[in-house]
C-alpha cells in the first residue's frame, strides 16, 4: 500500500493507483475534460494538473496520469494548480467560439462550466479562429468542429468503447479536427450513429439535434427505466419536460455499461407520442366493417360476453390468447392468469413461440433450465476465445455487440459461424460461413474433432453428464471432410475451430435465431449444448450457452407462464402437483391438458377448432411466417380482440381493440437475457383513454364470473413470487432499493444466481442430446433454386411499430431490401439497387436487390421488418417437432428482374 496526503488528508492507496483515483476515492473531485474512466488516460486536456511535493521538489502533472508514489504530499487547488487551470481554459478558448446563448449545450457544458468556476471569460490571446464546416448529415446529431476542444473523448469512445472506429483526429496543429476516413460526412460514413460519442463530448461540438427544444434547466424529471427494445436490458433515463419525453440518457447498468444503440437513444420515446396512438376503445361495425369509437364499459362488455358465449357453445379450448413480449412481467403474468382462469384453457403462448421457444424447450431438456447461463459481462470480459452461432449481435443486440469488440481489443479470439459475412465476422480468427440448416452437422463435427484430437473433459462428462457414449458413437460419422460438403466450409477450418474453443480456459458459446428458427431449431440448440458439455464450459465464469433473447421481455414472457405447457416459473402442467398448488393460490379449477402453441393456434382456427382469440401486443400478420395463411386465420375466427397502442396490420383484422399504455407509461419489470429482472417506471401520463393493460385484464376477468381484486404492478410482482419459486426473493422493493437480480432468486435474503448450474445442472446431469443432421423442410430445386433468410437489421426492431415512429431511423433505414450474391445477380441480369421480384410457393413480393459478397452463391437474405416488401409472404410455416417454431432462415425462392 501506498500512503499520500491529497489536500491534507491522508490517503492509502494499492500501488499503481491514480491521483485521481485516490483524490475520487478521498471525496475530493478534480477537473477533467479528456478522461473517461476505465481507459487508459489520455492526458491531453491539462485540466487535470495538481502540484506535487515529495523528498523536496515540487512539480506539477496530470491526475490522470500521474500515480501516486509513497510520501506525496499533493495539492489539487494550489495557486500554480489554479493558474495552471486557468491557462488551460485560456488556450481552448483561443480557438472556440463562445456562441454559448445558441449553443445546444448551453447548460449543459463542461467547459463552460469551469471557465465559470475559474473566473474565465475570454481569451487573452489574439487573431482569428479557425473557421471549419458543420457537419449537419447525421439524423440525429451535429458535429461543430469549431467548438471542439479535441479532447479526444469522442474519438477513444468510438474507437475503444463502442468499437466502431468510424471517427479519428486528423490534420495537425491548428487544422486538427475530429473526421471520418477521408473525411466523408457522417451520414456515409461508417457510424452507427449509436450517439455514445454525443454522450462523451464535454462541450457543444456534438449534440444530439432533439437537444434544441429543450435546455437543462427545464427539465422536470429523469426517470431510470429499460429500454423496450431487444432483450440486452439496457438502462437509461427517460428525459422529461412539459409532461413529455424528450431525450433518453444512459445509465451504467449491468448489462449495457453506461452505452446505448441508436435504438435506444433515439428510438425509444417518438412512438410513445405518436399521433398515432390509439386513444378510445374501438368496435368494429360488422355492416360497414369500420371501427367506431367505445366507451370502455361497451368494449369491455362485448368482449366478456362473446369471449363467455364461445366457451358456453364450443368449450373452454376455443378460445386462445397471445401475450406480449415486450410488455412488462406483470402485464404477462396476468394475461396468462386471464386465459387460464376466465377462458379456462391452457391456450397460451407468447412470440418466444417464433424465436427462441427452440432454446426454451432445448436447454430444458439438456440442462434443466431453458434460459441464458452466464452473464453478459462475464461472457464478454471474462473470455478467451467466443464461440458466436447464427447470431448478429451488433445489429440485433448492438450493445453486447459493442461489448464483443471491446473483447476483441483485448484479445480475444473469435470463431463466428454464419452464413453471411456479418460485420463480427471481420473481426474473426475464423470465420465458418456455413450454408443454412446445417448448425446440427456444424456441432457433431466440432465434437468428433474435439473427441478425434482428445480434448474432451471426460472428468466432468463421468461426474456430471449422461448420454456421452451414444453422442459419441453419432459423431464418429461427422468427419471434417462429410461436415465440410454438408455445410460448404473448408474442413481444416472446423479444425482450428474445435480446437481453438476447446483449449481455451473460458469460452462461451453464444447464439441467436440462426441456430433456433429451423424445423430443427431445438436440435441445433440441444447441439450447442452438446458441445459445451464435451468440453466442461458449464457452471463456470466466461463459459456457458448463451442464447440472446430477441425482445426487451421475451425471457420475462415465458418466465411469467405464457407458455401452453408451463405455468409461471415453468412448472408443467401436466403436473398434479403444480396444479393442485395453482388451484388453491388462484381459487379455481384449471385444465389439467397443455393447450396450443401459437403456430398451431392458425390451422385449428382454419379447421374451426379455435373461434375466439385475444392478442396482446403482437402482431402476427407481420411477423409469423407465410402471412396469407394468418389472414386467412383471422377472417376465420368468430371473435378477435386486441390489446394494441397502435392500429396495426393485425388489429385491423380485430372486431374489439382496446388501448393499452406504453412502457414509458406504467410501472413494471422487464427480465432480460441474462435473467436480470429490471424496473421499469412511469416516466409520462399521456391524454386520452387508454388504460393499464393489467386493469383491462382484471376487468374482463372480473365481466367473465373470475373474482380477481385490481392490483397494483408491485402487488402483482408479490403475487408471482408467492407462486413461481424461482422469483421468491424479487419484488419491485428490493430492485427500487437498488439491488440486481438475476432468476433464480428463491428468498428475500438470496442475492440471485448471475451463473447457471455451478456443480449440478437443474435436471441433475446435463443430457447429450443424440441430434443427428437432418435437411432443412424445403431446399432450392429448379423452380426455386435460392435459399432465403431472414434477420433483424440494427435501425428497426420486429414489426417497426415503435422504430418506424423515429423519421431519423426510417431516413437511415426505411425500405426493404434483399441482399443477392455477385454471381447470381450476373446471371440474373441484376444490379445492385434494381428491383427485383422474389416469389416462393407460398407469395410474391417485389424488394431491392443489394448485390454484393455477403451470401454466398445460391443464398439470400432479407430483414423482415418493411411492409413494401414483407419477406414472411414467403417464408416457409414448417415447425419444428418441439417447440413448434417456424422455418424462418431457410425457405427456396426465386429472384427475377422487375
């Protein structure tokens, strides 16, 4: 330990400590404008400047920098320190203009504020300024280069932090300036226009554009919240002013670190105002077929007596609802409570069903528990080598992505197997660009090598595993040569592959829906699961299988029992047990048979089965595959009722749509991928009718002969715990207290469980899976010879009902797309930005063609998110066998010319 005197207190500190480490830690604040902490100082703003005594010299130098040696005695506001400050000022504002009265960050400026606090009004320096362009290009922020310090926070944010490396210094001395590669405008540059710069930037050099309507000073609010987004959990502030929501402001949270995405920050609040918002409850005129305006007594009495009408004439099973997955845990828990109790049918489900319902039923059966094993620090900081399958982080979840390329800098290594040569797959030590529907065949060929060069962990397969001899005897077949012609990738790579992550201390497998959206999606996540076994990489830091959940709630979803077989906390019901326990807590008889899964909800509509459905939230005209085969579902059903903030492509299929609130609105809890359980809170109370979607459940409940007391959010959350073991200790208490907590959490006292089956998995022994290759549904032939996939792209989330309300996201990204091979396009007659009509056996659709090396030859892809061309009139409606999740990344189509 080291010992100092910081200002006349005595400090001690470990060896290799700051002076400003140790001067935070003693309480005692010291400027800074270049600093960010947890990268290594920059040193260049001066601001920083303490004077130093030790052994009779004296000398001034950077906090930042400057560690603290024993017997320093160091002063921070010295008269050289304060003039030392002072000539710092002076000097930047020798070269910045002090336009401050129209400047955005009025208020809001660091320098400003210390030339106020050291007496600084202007320059004593003459001659002209340096009079650079405004770069005005980017939809969301400016950047003024002549109020620029050059500091170079912005700079080692986007390089270091964020990883994106689209902005650097350039020039020297008085021409120096913040620019992108060869000084193109930020809008055709490579930004990702995320805003974390914006965010570091000391002073008005950068500003986001919303910032003109307000200043500081008339904020009314800040309330910390979840962003509704994908399910990363970022935190953030929701900024208030006028009883509106006009900024957002990163929090450090556990998952995001004090980062956002371009989503987050400036896509997560313009939906919430939206002119479109439903305001009053709607009921459709059958004669005229259009909506007129309800009083909530009138829709809620029509949907009680028709939903009571259904069930008298054709049974319980009749009717079905789907939950919404980006609403909180609360809102869910009592949808599923609805359907279980008034309809009195398991008839549930939630949008998991068509993303990652493969990973819920698949790590179930293998592990015990279907969720995310490790954190998402620990599987970004921690690592030696990331295993990444079928997924897109930095698109579908920017901010692990960001996390993932911090973990590259630092040296990581990266194995990324995908069909596309995603941006992570630059960064890749190697890159297994496999041909879709063959992730099975990947992972029985990473293990016969690992088996092959005997590298597998037969101590920790003997203690803690079964099934290891059938899965071995399987994979004997899977040779690097037989894998390489299944999946067209080069033998020797798969190789290095298995080697690489098998060798490594700490290694995580992470994926997404290129390994789940398969009609063998659970047997390619069971895969990933296999070879994490082999290797021991389970209940261990900087390991684990790791799936990334698509949106803000889906784990909560699932979690809160809007599931067809589970109750919350995924107790089955087929259960005796779980039933009589559910029986006595709700007061009511419950079906003792699981109902249908969402998938298979549309054919029984079709064949008449299903006449009654309430759906939450979704949107599955859009969003579930072969969109004729929904429609016609739909005009099937007897009685559709929506719960819905937005008239949406579905909703205008309903004959009730009731008004909800957004997330910005109600308070409540969001469980992100890692199965941290997170507050969200009320922030704005917008005008109209629209009511908490918890009490317009408890209402129809209470309408359809079910005794359910209104509760609150927290009450509610009290309520789940009482019955779902796994949420025991979590109430909105402790999370208002501070605390984070990641399911399992048994009791009050119980601090959560950040890793997953630490000394014994929550079946007992972790299951080989005996998964053998099968080929996807339906491959490419003559009349349809390319495959189509599907994804998400990084500018708009699922249907765009929230993203496409942000005109700066539709500016950067509002149309649909379709990316083609070089080759096929050449043969085709097609170039990059023609039209093109794409057809499979189930529609037609017209798109833009991007011509380039992203898909191999043979393959495409499109994001699924634009009405001008929606993939899933194509995409084939094939189920997997157990989790009855469609074939979404692998249909035949084909592509011509428009």
């Amino acid at each position: 330990m080291i010992h100092a005197i910081i200002d006349g207190i005595p400090v001690e500190v470990e060896k290799g400590t700051t002076i400003l480490q140790a001067a935070e830690a003693a309480g005692i604040t010291i400027p800074t404008l270049c600093y960010i902490k947890g990268l290594m100082p920059d040193g260049s703003c001066r601001m920083c400047m303490v004077e130093i005594e030790n052994r009779g010299w004296s000398k001034l130098d950077t906090a930042c920098s400057a560690h603290v040696s024993e017997g320093d005695v160091i002063q921070t506001k010295s008269e050289k320190v304060i003039a030392s400050r002072r000539g710092v000022l002076d000097l930047l504002l020798s070269n910045h203009k002090t336009d401050c009265f129209s400047c955005p960050s009025n208020g809001a400026c660091k320098l400003q504020d210390y030339c106020y606090e050291y007496g600084v009004e202007k320059t004593s320096y003459e001659g002209e300024m340096t009079d650079f362009p405004i770069d005005d290009s980017n939809p969301f922020f400016t950047y003024n280069p002549n109020l620029c310090i050059l500091c170079h926070r912005c700079v080692n944010t986007c390089n270091k932090i964020v990883g994106r490396g689209a902005i650097d210094t350039a020039e020297r001395g008085f021409n120096s300036v913040i620019s992108t590669p060869f000084g193109v405008d930020l809008r055709d540059s490579s930004c990702e226009s995320c805003g974390n710069c914006v965010a570091a930037c000391p002073t008005g050099a950068l500003t986001m554009k919303r910032r003109k309507e307000y200043r500081p000073w008339q904020v009314e609010r800040k309330v910390l919240t979840t962003c509704p987004h994908c399910a990363t959990g970022c935190q953030y502030y929701l900024v208030v002013k006028d009883g509106k929501v006009v900024d957002t402001e990163a929090a450090n949270g556990p998952s995001n670190r004090g980062l956002l995405c371009v989503k987050g920050r400036s896509g997560s609040f313009d939906f919430v105002h939206s002119p479109e918002r439903l305001k009053y409850p709607l009921i459709k005129n059958k004669e005229t077929g259009e909506f007129e305006r309800a009083s909530w007594d009138e829709a809620l009495d029509l949907v009680a007596s028709k939903f009571m009408e259904i069930k008298k004439k054709y049974g319980p099973d009749a009717l079905a609802g789907f939950a919404c997955s980006r609403s909180p845990n609360e809102d869910i828990y009592m949808m599923q409570k609805l359907v279980r109790c008034a309809f009195g049918t398991n008839n549930v489900d939630n949008c998991a069903r068509v993303c990652h319902s493969a990973s819920v039923a698949g790590l179930a059966m293998t592990l015990g528990s279907g969720a995310m094993t490790n954190p998402i620090a620990d599987i970004t900081q921690n690592p030696d080598v990331i295993m990444l399958v079928g997924s897109n982080p930095e698109e579908a979840h920017p901010v692990v992505g960001m996390q993932i390329r911090q973990a590259v800098q630092r040296g990581c290594k990266i194995i990324v197997a995908d069909p596309r040569d995603i941006g992570l797959a630059q960064h890749a030590d190697i890159h297994l660009k496999l041909r879709p529907g063959t992730n099975v065949a990947f992972a029985n060929g990473i293990m016969h090598v690992i088996i092959e060069e005997g590298l597998q962990d037969m101590k920790f397969i003997e203690e803690r595993t079964e099934g290891y001899e059938k899965i071995r005897e399987i994979v004997k077949d899977y040779t690097p040569e037989k894998v390489g012609e299944i999946c067209h990738i080069d033998p020797e790579d798969l190789r290095k592959a298995a080697i690489m992550y098998a060798k490594a201390d700490k290694a995580p497998i992470i994926y997404c829906l290129g390994v789940t959206e398969h009609s063998t999606g659970t047997e390619g996540v069971m895969s990933m699961s296999n070879m994490a076994l082999l290797v021991g990489k389970l209940g261990r830091e900087g390991c684990g299988v790791n799936p990334l959940r698509g949106q803000n709630n889906v784990q909560g979803a699932c979690d809160m029992g809007a599931l067809p077989g589970d109750f919350p906390g995924y107790q089955k019901v087929k259960n005796p047990e779980v039933i009589e326990k559910f029986e006595k807590a709700w007061g009511t008889k419950l079906s003792t048979e699981p109902g249908l899964h969402a998938t298979d909800v549309w054919p029984k509509a079709i064949q008449g089965e299903v006449k009654g459905l309430y759906i939450f939230g979704e949107d599955p005209i859009v969003t579930d595959p072969d969109t004729s085969h929904i429609i016609k579902a739909l005009e099937t059903l007897d009685f559709v009722v929506m719960n819905e903030l937005f008239m949406t492509e579905t909703a205008q299929y309903a004959d009730v749509i009731l008004p909800g609130v957004s997330y910005a609105e109600k308070e409540g809890t969001f469980t992100n991928t890692e199965r941290r359980v997170q507050r969200v809170r009320k922030a704005v109370t917008l005008p109209g009718e629209a009511r908490l979607d918890t009490d317009i459940f408890i209402d129809i409940m209470n309408r359809m002969g079910y005794p359910q007391p209104h509760l609150t959010s927290a009450e509610i959350m009290d309520e789940i715990a009482s019955v779902t073991p796994s949420f025991g200790g979590i109430s909105h208490a402790r999370l208002d207290a501070g605390e984070t907590l990641q399911w399992p959490c048994p009791s009050q006292d119980h601090p959560g469980t950040p890793i997953m089956h630490v000394g014994r998995f929550s079946r007992g022994l972790g299951w080989f899976y005996p998964a053998e290759y099968v080929p996807s549904a339906e491959l490419p032939d003559e009349d349809y010879p390319i495959i189509l996939m599907t994804g998400r792209i990084l500018y708009h989330y699922t249907t765009r009902a929230m993203t496409g309300k942000t005109p700066g996201l539709m500016e950067i990204e509002g149309k649909s797309f379709i990316e083609m091979n070089f080759k096929d396009a050449d043969a085709l007659g097609i170039k990059n930005g023609d039209k093109v009509k794409v057809s499979s056996r189930r529609g037609q659709i017209e798109s833009t063609a991007r011509v380039g090396r992203k898909v191999s030859q043979g393959e495409s892809w499109m994001p699924f998110h634009f009405p001008d061309g929606n993939c899933n009139w194509l995409t084939n409606p094939a189920l997997d066998k157990y989790a009855r999740i469609p074939e979404y990344k692998v249909c035949a189509i084909k592509i011509e010319k428009a």
